[in-house]
C-alpha cells in the first residue's frame, strides 16, 4: 500500500428532505486497496458512492482524487479521472456480443468512423487475459451466466480506463462458486494496482476480500478498521449500534402432521415449455423446508403456483389435508395460506396505500376489518398501531404512505402482517432480501417462533447461509426440477453450490463456467 | 405524504388555472380587446345575479356526474372515455321508462327512473369492463366505439320509432309529469333566495351533490373501494392478496357508468323531461377533463365541475355583448388542462427529487453510455 490516496472524501453531506443521507463523511480510499463500504440500509452507502461517481452533488464536502480535488460533480468528471462503476444491475444488451457490449458508448473508430470491431476484440481478450476473466468477445451476452455478464460490465470499465472500480453488490446474484471465482478476479485487479471499493451487507465477504473497512450508521462513519484486525460481530455491532445475534439458534424440529404437500406439479410458462416440472414437496407443522436454488429456476413459479396465482398444468397441491390444486389466491390465504412474496413493491405491497391499508391487505374482507361490505376503520387502525408497535415499524404512523418507508421498514410490514394470524402455511419467498441486518435477525428469529408453534414454512432464498440456518431439510431447485434434497445440517454450502448449477462438472472453474447456473431466460423470465 | 407534496398537490391546479386566465388574457390582447373588460363580462355572466347563479349551477350538474364517472374509473385504473355513450343510454332508459310507466305515482316513479337512468349508464360501461376483464382488451378503444353505437342507436331510436307524434323535431314525447325532478325555484323562495321561476336549476343538483358524497364513501369506506383502489394502483399486490382483479375492473366499470347515466336527472327528468337526439353535445367528454383538473378525487370534481360551469355561463354574456368570439372559452378550458397536466407532471418530478431518493427509491442510472438490457 502506497501512502498515496487514490480516493479523499472529505465532509461529504447530502441532504434530502426527510433524511441526512450522508453527514460530514469522510472517507479514505488508498491506492491499489479493496476497501469495503458496508452499512445497513439507508446508511448511506450508496448515496456516498453515488456522489463519487458524479450521480449526485454533495451539499458540502470536497472530493480528491489522486491528491487532487476534482472540480466537476458529474459521471464524465468522475471517469475522466479513472473512476468505474459496475452496477447492481447489469446494463448489456442480449443481443450484441461481448466485444460490442465493452465498446458500446465509446466505440473505436478507424477510416473516418467506421466502427473498428478487430480492435475492439483485441482490447477484450487482452484484459481478458490479463485477469484470468475467460471471457470470449465474440460469445453473445444471451448465451453467457450472471457470473460471466458481471465481468462483461468488469471490461467495460476496464476499457474505459478506470483505476478505481466501484462495485456495488456484487455478489447478490451469484452463485457460491461464481463468488469465489469474482474474488480470484478482484484480488488480480488489485495486484495489477487498480483501486476498488466494494459496497456489501455481507460480513464475510468483506473479511474474506476487504483490507480496509469503513462502516457506516445513520448517515455517518461509524468507523474504519483493517480487515486483518476485526471480526464479524465487531462489524456488526458497528453497523447496528448493539450486539447482533448473527446466527439464531435452532432447536430441533418437533415435525406434525403434512400441512403442504405438493405431487408431481408441473406449470406451463408463457411460451409453452416447463417452467415446472413434476415437483414433489412435504413440509410438516413445525417444519421449515428451505428450497435452494439460483434465481429464476423455476422457484418463483412453485410459488406462485402454491399461493393460487399460477394455474398448474398437472399434479397437485394439498393444504391441510384438503386438495388445494388451482384455487383462488382468496381461497388459499382463506385456508390459511401466508405469503411473503419475493418482490415486496410489485406483489406485497400497494404504493400510494397507507401502511394501515396495506397492513390489512389480503385479510381486508373479513371480520374485523370488514363487516356488510364496509371497512371499519377503527379496527384498521387499532390493528395498524399493534402491530407497528409489535414489529418497530418505522416512521410509527398508520396514515403514512407505504412507499415512503424504507426498504427494510417496507419488508417488515409484509413480515408484520404475515405472520399475523397464525397461519397454518407460510411461504416465505426471499424473506430477508435487501433487509437491514437487525432486520434480518428478527425475521430469522420470528420465522422460527412460528414453526415452533406449528406452523409449516416453505423458504425460498437465494441466501444460502439463510437456507442452511434455517432449514429442517432443504431442497434444490434447478430448471424447474427438484434436483437434489438433503437434510437440514447434513450438507455444505459447497455440496449444495454444486446442486445449485445444475450438478456435477458445473464447477470445474475458469473457461467451463458456461455450464450456465441459469436457465433459458425467456422461458423463465415471469414476473 | 410529505408538507411539500400535499401542498403542490392543492396548488397546481389552482396555479394552471390562474396562468390559464393569463394566457386567455393575452388571447384576447391579441385580438384587440381590453382582458379586464372580457373577463369582467365573463364573471358578471356567470355570478351577476341570483339567476345566473342558478345558471351555472344547472351547468354543473351534468358535470359533476361525468366527472365522477372518470374519476371514479381511474381509480380501478381504467381510462373510461365512454361517458358520453353512457349518458346517452342513461338517458334513453330513463325516458323509456317515464313513458312506459306513466301512471305510477311520483314517489315511485322518480326513484324508478333515477334507477333506470344508472342502470342505463351501467349497463353500456358494463360492456367494456367485461371485454377488458375477460380478454384483456383496452378500455379506452371499446368505450369509444360504445360511445358511436350508443349515439347511433338512440339516434336511430328516437328518429324512426320513438318520434314524437306530428313534430319533425327529433325527440320523443314528454315522460310522464309524475316523473318530473321539480325545479328549486320554488323550495329556494322559501328560505328567500329570488331565484326565478324560469330558471331550470333542479333537485339533481342535490342528487349530484350525493353522488359525490357516495363516491367518496365507496372508495374510502367500503371494501369494494379499498379493492377498486388497490386494483388501481397495484394490480399484482391486488392478486396476491386475493382481490378478483377481473370482478373488481368491472365493478369499478359498473359504477362509473352508473355516475354518467345519472346525467340523466338533470338532462331529462330536470329539465327537456323527454329525449332529444343529440342533446348532450360533449357532456361525457367534458367529464374527461374535469376529472383531470379535478385529480380525480369526488371533491375536486365538484370544484372542477363549478369552475367549467362558471366557464361556460360566463362565455354566453361575452357571445352576447362583446366581439370576442365565445370560442375563446373553449381555448381557456384547453390552456388550463393542458396546464394542470403539465403541472402535475413538473410537480410530481418535484417532490421525487425532493423526498424519492430519501426515501430509498434507486436513481435511475443516468450514464453517459446508454445500454440497457
């Protein structure tokens, strides 16, 4: 590490209406360093990275890059100076090669200005090589896995010269294997002597990755560590602002009787293939069965299926002993049904409702909410405030616009009203997705609550460590099969990694990769 | 929703109605008249006596109703442009039965007939919700074609079949006096408002009055509104909770038109108390853009529907005395949606900037390379 600072942010406030984003915050990037930022929701990561990239102007605060203070606040003024941003969500066109997806926006020009696609293909496969990407520039972006496509987006950074690279979550859509394989990647980039920063909620990546850590809390560093000289709960602690139970605790499961059983399902997707195919489930009371599974293999489509917002094309669904196959979603939550759905703002919530309104949402047409057709609203209100006391939902007001919660306040109102009831099933689809850490405890803690008290729940998550804490036995989904089954304790992370892609040869690294830890997308594309 | 939202909420219609009138003023500049002298016109005309009063009242009435029909249909998230046919069959019904049950008495028939008038209207949006429902097709195309076979029909109807013995006129015979809405000349005169017997202001303004009221109810009181509501702003959210999406669209479909078929009430049992072919001249499309000024709330309706009324009274004095051609209204009812929706759009891209990104809502990416996927 040289003493020189690639990155100096000094006082950095941004304001919003209704919140400090980021408050006097400093941070120190050196050159040729993994510096991890982490922090809950709403702690100010993103907007931080945001003001170094130029997406938004601070209200206070310098920034230096290479010990010079840039002028601009701008993207341009910011990769001028060699500053590269891949994002959560990939920005590639399907239908263009790897070649043409690096060059699009700064294409190289040769004769006047035709587009010189030799040259561009040169510039792929040497930074291809150099890093060990396997990265072939003529492959099309259609054919290649979520692991290759990131580092599609790596080389367009890379061609366009950035010295330090800003990768915001980068291992939310991967794939255990394609982890450690980006961390490979990331540590080659380092030791070539690029800068990267590296925003995360999870822990030991950033003890795995990281050399420096700085942590953020309501706006502010709450402190930056070496990541020699901290542990898990340490970060956690600073994150939170108190002791983290980082993993619950788990008592044996006392199993009842079958609640789901799922025989032989299958569903037809839009363009007449399998979206599932003859999938065979049982979660008893006071069970939790985890299914695993890269996303879009058919999970969200079992769920939908099970919850009645998807028609089954054969097999069958039984709930409670009562064969459920194809009924009403109102018919299924009537038997007892929760649903926490994977994609809280399209399916669970209503934007533009209040949170007392959405927290009756699904049981709005019974008894006490309704009664002869008409809500009545003291029984919505009473409910509404119990239940934001019971869950600390903030901010603490029934009449407040849902969409104006945080993300994680928005999860655990779904969670809230979930739970409330006492279902007899709960399928909890990503019950934990883009939630704080302390969040993440209590859902954790409460989804064990209520299987200790009968109830059976069905857990679909992409988390793996999420699945393996949780579940009584777990299931692998890939290509809309169940592929694999274990029980709950008796598997590694890697056995069910290997599951996860498909099975075996999928993990044989470096160019094999192709073996697609991804579906045909089209098929399963239905949300 | 924050201080700032709320506020610009309630402001922006008002400013593009002020900035309307400015721009109507600068119309009138250009044609080389005196602005204060037109607009002074237009207000006398519309607020100069008790008569004119009653005037823009009378005007409202049907207003109030088609804007509800919209506003009501937007709730569910459907655009129903089908108002104009609905008030037709609305009032085709209403004049059907007045003539067929003639000997009822008045306590029965006046109710009969508002409920004939609803029905009417329901009945013809019933159609497109259904298609929308059932096969996915877009209201706004179906409720227009309504609209051509609605005018059609009565048309047809009333010219070849329904004429009124010995006239030319277009129009059937009167309905039955039993099913006469009385004017409120006369209730006025008893709590001393001089409103003069001529003045064809009737109890459908009180029916219009409680339909707005009703809107309000259903939407925020009843469980058919909450999942009209939810519908309308999420209609995933509203499967998932187990809402019939497909039942609730026609529903919401259902009601509306029953808002515009009660334009009835005033048109026919209020006011010609017999079908004329043609009559409504745009009533149903005027609801369009008073829901719009009106944010689609029932109280903004009403207000909505009073400013238009205003409007329209004032521009008959401005026809009559000066040499600025009425279609000058026209222009400054135009100006204003335009600038209400403008507004609304500029004042929404306020208040994301302001409080979205606060509130954990991602940026659009604004990159210089511009690929998505």
């Amino acid at each position: 590490m040289s003493e020189r600072h690639a990155v100096q942010m000094r006082g950095i406030t941004k304001r919003y209406p209704r919140a400090l984003a980021n408050d006097r915050v400093d941070l120190d990037v050196e050159v040729g360093e993994v510096h991890a930022i982490v922090g809950e929701n709403g702690a100010g990561k993103s907007t931080i990275m945001k003001v170094l990239y130029g997406l938004t102007p601070p209200d206070e605060g310098s920034i230096s890059l290479w010990g010079k203070e840039l002028s601009g606040h701008r993207p341009a003024d910011a990769i001028r100076e060699g500053v590269g941003m891949v994002h959560q969500h990939f920005m590639l066109v399907d239908t263009l090669t790897v070649a043409e997806n690096v060059v699009l926006g700064a294409e190289p020009c040769s004769h006047g200005c035709l587009l010189d696609v030799a040259a561009a293909r040169e510039r792929v496969r040497q930074l291809s090589s150099e890093y060990g990407l396997s990265l072939d520039p003529d492959d099309l972006i259609e054919n290649l896995s979520v692991g290759l496509e990131q580092r599609v987006e790596i080389v367009k950074v890379l061609y366009r010269g950035a010295k330090i690279l800003i990768l915001d979550e980068p291992t939310g859509v991967l794939t255990p294997q394609e982890v450690r394989e980006l961390f490979v990647i990331l540590r080659a980039l380092r030791e070539a002597g690029r800068t990267i920063i590296f925003i995360t909620h999870k822990l030991e990546e950033v003890l795995e990755l990281a050399d420096r850590i700085t942590v953020m809390r309501d706006g502010r560093v709450a402190g930056v560590v070496s990541a020699a000289a901290t542990t898990k709960e340490e970060l956690a602690r600073m994150m939170v602002g108190r002791d983290v139970l980082l993993r619950v605790t788990r008592e044996e499961a006392r199993p009842g009787e079958p609640v789901l059983q799922v025989a032989g399902l299958s569903a037809i997707g839009r363009k007449g293939s399998h979206v599932l195919e003859g999938i065979d489930l049982e979660v008893r009371s006071g069970e939790i069965l985890g299914v695993a599974g890269v996303q879009g293999n058919g999970q969200t489509e079992l769920v939908e299926v099970i919850t009645g917002l998807r028609r089954a094309s054969a097999g069958s669904v039984t709930v409670c002993g009562r064969e459920t196959t194809n009924r009403s979603p109102r018919q299924m939550r009537d038997l007892g049904v929760a649903h926490i759905p994977e994609d809280r703002q399209a399916r669970g919530l209503v934007l533009g409702f209040t949170v007392a309104e959405n927290l009756i949402l699904g049981r709005h047409h019974r008894k006490p909410f309704s009664s002869r057709g008409l809500l009545s609203l003291d029984d919505i209100r009473t409910h509404a405030e119990r239940l934001i006391e019971e869950h600390d939902l903030r901010p603490r007001d029934p009449d407040g616009d849902a969409g104006h919660l945080s993300g994680g306040n928005q999860q655990k109102l779904i969670v809230a009203r979930e739970f409330d009831g006492g279902p007899a099933l709960l399928v909890a689809s990503q019950p934990t997705r883009g939630v704080d850490i302390g969040a993440i405890e209590f859902v954790h803690t409460s989804l064990l609550r209520m299987r200790d008290q009968g109830a059976a729940i069905l857990l679909i998550s992409a988390e793996l460590t999420e699945i393996m804490t949780l579940s009584d036995s777990i299931a692998v989904m890939y290509g809309g099969k169940i592929v694999a089954q274990f029980e709950g304790g008796a598997v590694g992370e890697e056995e069910l990694g290997v599951a996860m892609t498909g099975g075996a040869g999928a993990s044989a690294g470096g160019s094999a990769v192709r073996s697609d830890g991804r579906p045909p997308r089209h098929e399963m594309g239905a949300r | 929703m924050s201080r700032f939202a709320r506020l610009s909420q309630l402001l922006s219609p008002l400013v593009a109605v002020a900035a309307s009138f400015l721009v109507g003023g600068l119309v009138v500049v250009a044609i080389g008249e005196n602005p204060f002298h037109i607009y002074a016109i237009l207000f006398r005309g519309a607020f100069g006596s008790v008569d004119a009063i009653g005037l823009v009242l009378f005007n409202a009435v049907p207003l109030i109703f088609t804007g509800l029909a919209v506003a009501f249909a937007f709730r569910a998230g459907l655009f129903n442009i089908g108002g104009e046919g609905q008030l037709y069959i609305g009032a085709f019904v209403c004049t059907l039965a007045g003539l067929a049950f003639g000997g009822l008495p008045a306590l029965v028939l006046i109710p009969l007939l508002i409920l004939a008038s609803a029905a009417g209207g329901a009945l013809w949006a019933a159609v497109p919700g259904f298609l929308k429902a059932r096969f996915g097709v877009h209201e706004v195309i179906n409720t227009i074609m309504m609209n051509f076979i609605a005018v059609g029909l009565t048309s047809y109807f009333v010219i070849n079949m329904l004429r009124e013995p010995g006239q030319m006129t277009p129009q059937t015979s009167e309905i039955a006096f039993a099913g006469h809405l009385p004017r409120l000349a006369d209730s006025l005169s008893l709590i001393g408002i001089p409103l003069p017997q001529a003045n064809p202001l009737n109890f459908s303004l009180v029916l219009a009055l409680g339909a707005v009221l009703l809107a309000w109810y259903i939407l925020y009181r009843t469980t058919l509104g909450y999942e009209i509501r939810a519908v309308g702003m999420n209609a995933k959210a509203a499967e998932y909770a187990g809402i019939n999406v497909r039942r609730t669209l026609v529903m919401a479909m259902v009601l509306s038109g029953a808002f515009a078929g009660l334009v009835a009430t005033n048109e026919i049992m209020g006011f010609r108390h017999r079908f004329l072919d043609n009559f409504s001249s745009g009533l149903g499309f005027m609801g369009i853009a008073v829901a719009l000024l009106g944010k689609n709330t029932p109280l903004g309706v009403l207000l909505a529907a009073l400013l238009f009324a205003v409007l329209n009274t004032g521009a008959l004095e401005i026809d009559i005395f000066t040499d600025v051609p009425r279609e000058l209204i026209l222009v400054l009812q135009a100006v204003t949606i335009i600038l209400v929706v403008v507004g609304n759009e500029v004042f929404a891209r306020r208040v994301a900037a302001r409080e979205g990104r606060a509130a954990g809502v991602p940026l659009p990416v604004t990159e210089a390379s511009g690929e998505t996927k």
